[in-house]
C-alpha cells in the first residue's frame, strides 16, 4: 500500500483533468484556426506558431522564477491555449513582436503575476490584446481581405516572410495592397460620417459572407459557423454551460433588436451585431474562461448579461469598433462581487441561509 | 417487462454518475463463512455511549448471550456471535481510519456454536405494542446497517416526538462495488419485507416505499413480487445517480421536499431505514435472535473471488480475505465501505463490525488517485454539490486557516458524499479538507468548554483562598479581642489584689 | 488667492475645533478593550505569558505592549480569535501549537509534602500532607508550575493523547509539498 499515511476518499475519480479541459477546447479551436490559416495565408501560421512558442517560453521563464516545478505546469496545456487565444484575436499579417509581446504580457502579467494558473483576475488573452491595442493602435487595426492560400493573392513564401519579420529580411513592404477594414471597423467610420446605415451595409459583404468567413478581421472574427461548432461542442463536452453564452449573445442580440427598431439608421442589426466582430467566439471561448467567471449560475447570468450589455454600449457609442475584450475584462474585475453576492441556496435552507420550516399541513414557509 | 408501483419522482441537484463496478460481485450468492479461530467485538459499534460490559475475562458464553448492555438513551448492547470463552477484554485495533485502539472483547469459539436462551418470541408480532417491538429492537442491539449504525430502536420511537405517516426504505445502495442490499433483496425478498412491515407497525405508518436504483432490476422484481399482495406497500424505481442513498436525498427524489437544515427526516413526517436493518429486525421479531451476523460485499481487483459473504460480527478481515483467495494484484487501497464514502483500513488484523458493509481492496488503476494541481475555479464541485455547496469556496478557506468564514458559507451542511472530489479536474483532496474542517472545529469548542471550566475552577480556588484568608483573619481578631479583654481582667485583678493587700497591711499595722 | 487661503484656515480650524471638542467630551473612559480580550483568555492564571496572570496580560495585549501569541495554551485558536477583535494580521504558522500535557504524579516517588497542590491554579491535585498525591486529569490544564516544584521530580507532563472520539482528520498534503518533490 501506498506510503501516505492519511489520504481521504473518494478512492475513484471521474476522467476530468486540467490537461484533458485545454485538450478539448483547443480541439475546438481547431477548424476556425485552421480556416484562419487558409484565409489568410502564410505569415498567419508564422504568427500563430511564434505566439505559441513565446507563450510556452514565457511559462517556462516565469515558473522557473516562481521556484514551481516547469514540467508539471507546462504540460497542463494551459499556456498553449491562452497564446492560441490570443493569436485568434491579433491581425493576421501582424509582425512578428505583437505576436512575441502580446504572449509575454499574457502570460507574466495576465496570469504568473497573480499566483499562476487559477489566480489570475483577468483573462489573460485578453489583458494582452488590450494592452497591444492600447499601445499600438495602428499595428493592431490593420486588417487584410482574405487572400486563400494557393491563391493568386496569397503572398509566398518570400513575401509571408517579409510581411511577418518586416525589416528583417527585406525591406518592410507595404500591405496598402492588401488591406480592407472589418464590417464592424467600416460601419463605425460610416455612421460616424452620417452615412445612412442602410447604404453603408450594402457595400459591405453581404451577411453570408459573415456567417461563413470571407470577410476580413482576425481568425476568430471571421468565420461564425466554425467557432460556433466548436462552442457547441465544448457544450456537449460539458467543459462549459449553456449559461454564460447565452446570456451574452441574448443580451447583445435583444439590445441590439431594440436599438435597432427605434433607429434602423443609426444602430446596427442584431444579426451583424452577433455574426460579426468576435461576438461569438468572446460569448464561448472568453467570457467562459473557467478561471475568470462567476461558480454560480445566478452569478453566470448576471456575468454574460453584463459582458453582452458592455459589448453592446462599447461597439456602439465609443470610438472603439470591438468591444468584446475590454467587456470581458470589465465583467472579470466584477466577478468576486459577484461570486461573494449571488451564492447557491443550500439544501435545507431558503435563499436567506435560514433553515427550511414546514408548516402543520406540509407546506413550506 | 417489469412493472413497479408509479410514482412522481423529483430530482435532485447535482451529484455524481461514477461507473458503478457491481459486476465483480452481483453475481455471487450470499455464502457463509467459516468459523474464525478468534473474534473480538468493540464495545462501540454504534452512534452513541459505549456498551458496558456484563462478562469478564474466561467467562464461557453461549451463542445471542449479551455480553454488553446499553449505556443511556442512546446506545445499543453487544451479543456473542458465537458460543465460546471470553479470552479478555481490552484495547484492540478499531475498525477506523485512525488505527487507535478500542474496548473490545476477544471471544475463542469452541466450535460447538450453541445457542443460550433467546428471549420468548411473539407468536403474532403484530399483536404488540409499538414501544414492545422498539424494545426488542433495542434488546437485540440492531442498529443502521447502512453504514450510519444510529441504534435502530431511537428511530423507531421517534414516532413519539413526531408525527410519521410514512416508511422509507433505502435499497438504493449507491455506492460502487457494493452488492450485499442486493442480494438481500433478491435471495430473501419475503423476510426482508416482513421486517419492512414490523418496522412499519413500530411506527405506526400509513404508507411504506421501498426504494430501489434502476441498476437493479431483478431487485426490483423481487421485492415488487413479495409486496404485491400488500396494498400499503410500494416498490419504486429511483434513477441510478450518486449520493441517491443519502436519506435526504432519497426523500427529496420521492416527495420533492428537503429536510430542513439540522433537522431529520422525521420533521417530514418520515424515517428511513436500510434493508438490512430490515432483515435484522425480522430475526429480531421472529426468532429472537440478536444482531451477531451481517452480509458484506468483497469487491475490488486486488481481491482474487470477489462475494457477498454473510459473516459473524467480529471476524477478523484477515479471515474474509483469505476466503476470498487473498490478494492478487499490488493492493493500493483497503477500504471499509464504499469507495466514495468509505474509510481506509490500516491493516486486516481490524474486525468486522455491525456497520461494515463491504470491503474493497483496490489497485493503483482503480484508487485513480492524480497528482494534485491548482484550482482553476472550474465549478464542477458546485455543479456536482447536491447540497448547493461552493466547495472550492469552502476549501479555500480551510487552507488559509479561516475555518469560521467556511462555517458561515454551510461547511456545516456538507454531507462528505465525495461528488466534488469525484469530479474535480485538479485531484484537490475537498473531502479531506471539509473533514479536517470538521473536526478543527469540534476540537476547538472541546478547548472552548474546558477553558471554561478552567476558569470556574480557579475562580473557585482564589474565592476559596480568600475565604481562608478571610477566617484567619477574624480568627485573629477575635483572639485579639480576648487577649484584650483577657488583659484587662487580669489587670482589674491585679487591681483588686494589690487593693487588697494594702488593706491587710493596714489591719495587720493596727 | 488670499480668498482661497482664508477659506482652507477658516475650514482647518473649525475642524480641529470641532475635534478637540469631540475628544473631550467623547472620549471613552478606560479600556473595553482590556475587558473583552481578559474573557478570551484560558483564565488559569498559568503564568507562562510571563505576567503575573491572565489580567495583567490582557492589559499588555489590549496596550499593544505584548504580542497576539504570548498564550502557549490558547494556541492558534486563540491567536485567530484575538487578531480578528484587534484587526491585525498575524502568520499563523509561527504560532507554535503547545502540545497540551497533562500532569501524571509518579505514586512511588511522592513523598506528600504538599508543596504541588498548594501551588495549583484549578486544584486539580488532591491529597493531603504526608499522603500520596494524584492528578485530576479533567481539572489540568498543564500549566506546568506543579512540575517546577516538586522536590522529587515525581510529576511527570504527559501529551494528552487521541483517542477515537477525539481523532480527525488532517489536513491533506499541501501540494507544494508535493509539486516541491515533484521539481
């Protein structure tokens, strides 16, 4: 028998582990990512997998530091996904050091700084991606048309290397040839110019286009149908609820029907709203970060309904065109409050922590 | 197609579907064991005051002679298992996690297996009193033999304090491996449900439920068959889910309401009894045998012939294990119990008591222990808690020494079924944590009382020291006083004295 | 400009008036506070805080003069409960947790010569002068100070060990400890 003298049941487990919970969101990261590296060509692979590996290096630098042991840690997968996260929100023909910074600022400041994994108060994807848009607005919003691989846009090998080391290897080139805003990037510029919405959604891509990803943006904008596959089966997979996820796009979808009856002219349809931007892949991958949400349902509710609300508020009447991740950031600094506030009830007693009373005939009080 | 009685089921939060692993032993007919060369029965089976001894060392008893009786309301006796001598009677491994000692009495069989005198049986135990079968209940030392060994007569007088309108009985067993309820329900459907009936009568119910998971259909026909005739008496299907057998719960999936918190079943107008218990009261009622043997399940992949074996209170495991072909694989784990509720044993050399409803001895692959990481706040314990618990919350708290602060978010009302543990992707120990918890807790309020004590006591020395000082002091006093008055008496003598002298002078000068 | 300093003066001193006032006439008379952590302590008088009794060491812990951790039979229970009435902080793990002794009178070695029951806080030793003493092992609180005197060392601290209703469970391995063997 083993030597641990007192170890408590329960002597079986179910199958969960933390290496098992990234594996599978990672897998279902994986058909949007890869449509991602299709649109968008080669220097998007050399940014995903630089991201990755600055990632795992930054892990790896700040665990030693800590004096924890690096191969446990490193091997729970958890730093892997957080720079695939954020390489899904980064521009695709980004250089090389967004990729690089960003990775560092997630992992030393969104997350090691805290305590390490499931200490963090944000989610780390997103403290890097806002800190990047903060500091370099203009790297960060220059966003390219697809251009498939092997197709006539596509750049080669040579081009990809220089579009993603620009001054390294070549002299930087210009992307003017290649660059096109997001939806939600033109329409902001359109409405703000007094453009009537109406025209200026005719010449953007028709929705469908948006459903199905040949629009421009970051890999995770693009392409709603694959993320929301992916959320679906981390759905099926129970490695999230239905709440979070719901309750966002709800809320984002409901104030946007709202807005948008009052003025067609002015607000933007619930349908781009949902379908565009990282609405979806925020609602089932980053509002669900296991560490940053609330535990209760009540409390999970109250999280995506503000995350929606805060989407809503930031893309419409602010000079930012996404409002996903700053949101997202605004709900987690809630999260304690509202993990302290809207608890469970417990068995046995009513909602104020008081035990149950049954009167004489069997109802309760 | 079987058919069972129909009744609304509710469901309950949270819990747990862990593989339920009964195909090792739910095909293997109850057996009885050989007579071991040495039993040792505690004195403290139960919930409640040890038993107090009524024999001593080399006394010769017979087989049902009680060889303890019960110490207070709340308490249960001891009987022999088997005729034999009393070898002794003191400290002996206990059948806990701790390894401590135990008063135990060690019992050599003499292989003759005789019975002593039983005490006369009812020729209809319908026909008693409700309060005469709680005391034969009581005499014959039964107690819960679900595992909670709360001494069975208490329950059954709870009908005087509450008003009960119906009986329960738990053939959920939902805990893996374990197969023994089983069984008892399919081999001996008729007596089971007998004592289902006695007990009913004892608590004066109108309606009795028996209650079995869907795992185990031919259980469910069994006793559906047996109660056919018995109009008062359902058989209901519970779905297969982890912790259905917790008597709150099994009330809350039948009736929809929950027991109020630090209160009982009862405060619903119902009790909860275990099949076994059932069976035992039937022995009880019908024979007059006392509780000296029980069905135990041996299960696990380290174990050679898993089986259900009946066994004499007090045989050693170590005799259990060798029946079953002893060890085969490297054993991780020997648990008393299930594995999700059940405690480690230290060692085979521990006996059997009245609680022991199985014993499982696991291997590495089965103990499934990983290596503890993190919390990510992942809430599967509070999605799996079926007491709407926050377990990460309250083990939080624990580890960073804020046990009041876990009491204030209802460490108090967890049930230690396991189901956050079961399911937590970190491998946290919550359940240990909670027990620690527990406990810390229940020792500091022994060192709060005796504190108090304490101080009643050196209150009571110095206002004793102050009273002597006190009385020395008057003492002295008053002895000054008569030195005083002495003083001055000796003084108006001498006073008197000299006057008299003088005058002696003068007469004598004359 | 001078407006502007004449009204911050003006403010100034009316708040500090206002304050002095307050603090004469608010003021709190002696020391609740002294009261309150007395009723937290053991209250045997054991001495081991190093003051002369439970009192004179609540009015050192009440004026800041003695730490939180002084009491050995208060132990962390003792320590938790007074940092939480004062609002400070304290590291729990320095407190050493006393293992709670209980005294044991060597029958053989005892010659009765009194001097042990006379000094105990909670008269926990029974016997009388010339007879054998003995040890109510309820009443002790393991205070030592009977332990100190006895001419022929017969007294003996014992640990109070578990027994099966005093026994829990402890708290699980910490998983630094194990990640730490783990690296």
């Amino acid at each position: 028998m083993s030597e641990e003298a007192f170890i408590s049941g329960p002597y079986n487990h179910s199958k969960a582990s933390i290496s098992k919970t990234m594996g599978l969101v990672m897998l279902a990261l994986v058909p949007a990512t890869v449509f991602g590296w299709y649109q968008f060509g080669l220097p998007t692979i050399f940014l995903f997998v630089i991201t990755i590996l600055t990632a795992l290096l930054a892990e790896a630098i700040a665990l030693k530091m800590a004096g924890k042991p690096v191969r446990t840690f490193l091997m729970d997968g958890s730093a892997i996904l957080t720079g695939w996260l954020l390489a899904m929100t980064l521009p695709p023909w980004a250089p090389w050091w967004i990729g690089v910074l960003g990775a560092f600022l997630a992992i030393i400041i969104g997350k090691q700084v805290f305590g390490g994994i499931g200490q963090n108060l944000f989610n780390p994807a997103m403290v890097a991606r806002v800190a990047l848009l903060i500091s370099f607005p203009l790297e960060m919003t220059l966003f390219t048309s697809p251009a498939p691989l092997y197709s006539q846009h596509s750049p080669d090998l040579m081009q990809s290397l220089a579009i993603t080391f620009p001054g390294l290897l070549t002299e930087a080139q210009s992307l003017d040839g290649y660059t096109g805003a997001t939806v939600l990037g033109y329409l902001k510029i359109e409405i703000g110019r007094g453009v009537d919405l109406q025209q200026a959604l005719g010449s953007t891509e028709p929705l469908w286009n948006t459903f199905w990803g040949n629009i421009g943006g970051s890999m995770g904008e693009t392409s709603a149908i694959l993320i929301l596959l992916g959320g679906l089966f981390l759905l099926y997979k129970r490695i999230i609820t239905w709440i979070i996820p719901v309750a966002m796009l709800g809320t984002l979808g409901g104030l946007a029907t709202i807005f948008h009856l009052v003025d067609p002219q002015t607000y933007i349809g619930p349908m781009t709203h949902l379908m565009s931007g990282a609405a979806i892949l925020g609602a089932f991958f980053i509002a669900t970060d296991l560490v940053t949400s609330p535990v209760s349902v009540r409390g999970q509710l109250v999280f995506g309904a503000g995350c929606g609300l805060l989407t809503f508020a930031i893309r419409t009447w602010t000079g930012y065109p996404e409002g996903v991740a700053f949101a997202v950031m605004l709900m987690n600094a809630c999260t304690p409050l509202i993990d302290h506030y809207l608890k469970p009830r417990i068995y046995g007693r009513d909602k104020k922590g008081q035990p149950l009373i049954y009167n004489e005939e069997g109802g309760k009080s | 197609m079987k058919i069972l009685d129909q009744m609304k089921l509710f469901k309950i939060r949270g819990g747990v579907h862990p593989e339920d692993c009964k195909n090792f032993a739910a095909e293997q007919g109850i057996v009885d064991l050989p007579m071991p060369p040495l039993l040792h029965i505690p004195l403290q089976q139960h919930i409640g005051a040890p038993a107090q001894p009524l024999v001593k060392r080399g006394d010769l008893v017979k087989k049902g002679q009680i060889l303890a009786r019960s110490q207070g309301l709340v308490s249960a006796p001891v009987h022999a298992p088997t005729s034999g001598r009393i070898m002794g009677i003191g400290g002996y491994p206990a059948h806990h996690a701790s390894g401590l000692l135990i008063r135990t009495i060690t019992l050599k069989p003499d292989e003759k297996d005789q019975w002593g005198k039983l005490p006369a049986v009812a020729s209809d135990p319908f026909q008693l009193l409700p309060q005469q079968i709680a005391q034969r209940v009581a005499d014959a030392g039964i107690v819960g033999m679900g595992g909670a060994t709360f001494p069975s007569a208490v329950k059954l007088n709870l009908r005087k304090r509450y008003h009960i309108d119906t009986l329960v009985i738990n053939g959920a067993e939902c805990e893996p491996y374990l197969t023994c309820d089983d069984r008892l329900m399919r081999e001996k459907p008729g007596d089971v449900l007998d004592g289902i009936q006695l007990m009913g009568h004892a608590l004066g119910v109108k309606s009795t439920i028996i209650a079995i998971e869907n795992n185990k259909p031919q259980a469910q026909n069994a006793m559906f068959n047996a109660a056919k005739d018995f109009p008062d008496v359902k058989v209901v299907g519970l779905p297969t889910r982890y912790p259905m057998g917790s008597e709150k719960h099994l009330v809350q999936t039948l009736t929809g309401k929950e027991t109020p918190a630090r209160g009982l079943t009862a405060d619903l107008g119902i009790v909860v009894h275990n099949v076994a218990t059932a069976l035992a009261v039937h022995e009880a009622l019908r024979f007059g045998n006392p509780l000296i043997s029980r069905v135990m399940t041996v299960s696990g992949q380290a174990i050679k012939k898993p089986a259900n074996i009946r066994v004499l209170i007090g045989t050693p495991l170590s005799h259990l294990v060798d029946f079953c072909g002893g060890f085969v694989s490297e054993l991780e784990r020997l648990i008393s119990g299930g594995p999700m509720m059940g405690q480690p044993l230290p060692s085979t050399r521990v006996p059997v008591i009245k609680g022991s409803n199985g014993l499982l001895a696991l291997t590495v692959d089965e103990a499934k222990s990983g290596e503890q990481m993190p919390c990510i706040r992942c809430a599967s314990c509070v999605q799996a808690c079926p007491c709407g618990l926050l377990p990460l919350e309250m083990a939080a708290n624990i580890k960073a020494g804020s046990l009041d602060a876990s009491v204030n978010i209802g460490l108090l009302d967890c049930i230690s079924c396991g189901s956050c543990a079961y399911v937590c992707p970190s491998h946290i120990p919550l359940v240990q944590y909670f027990n620690y918890a527990k406990g810390e807790l229940a020792s500091r309020q022994q060192v709060q009382h005796k504190q108090g004590e304490t101080k009643r006591l050196a209150e009571a020395r110095t206002a004793r020291m102050e009273a002597i000082k006190k009385a020395k002091r008057e003492a002295m006093l008053k002895r000054k006083e008569e030195m005083k008055r002495k003083k001055e008496q000796e003084a108006k003598k001498q006073k008197e004295q000299a006057e008299k002298q003088q005058e002696d002078k003068v007469e004598a000068s004359v | 400009m001078i407006s502007a300093i004449l009204i911050l003066a003006t403010l100034g001193i009316t708040m500090g008036t206002l304050l002095g006032i307050a603090s004469k006439y608010l003021a709190v008379e002696g020391n609740p506070l002294q009261q309150e952590i007395e009723e937290m302590l053991p209250g045997s008088q054991c001495g081991q805080c190093n003051y002369p009794g439970c009192t004179p060491a609540a009015e050192a812990i009440a004026n800041g003069d003695a730490a939180i951790t002084i009491c050995p039979p208060g132990g962390k229970a003792l320590v938790e409960s007074l940092a939480e009435k004062l609002g400070v902080s304290v590291e729990l793990s320095d407190v050493e947790e006393k293992i709670p002794t209980v005294a044991y009178v060597h029958e053989s070695l005892c010659i009765g010569c009194t001097k042990c029951f006379k000094r105990c806080p909670t008269d926990a030793i029974i016997g009388g002068s010339k007879q054998i003493h003995a040890v109510f092992a309820d009443a002790c609180t393991g205070c030592e100070k009977c332990y100190d005197v006895c001419p022929t060392e017969c007294i003996e601290m014992r640990p109070i060990q578990p027994t099966l209703q005093t026994w829990y469970w402890p708290l699980p391995n910490k998983e630094g400890e194990k990640m730490a063997k783990a690296a």
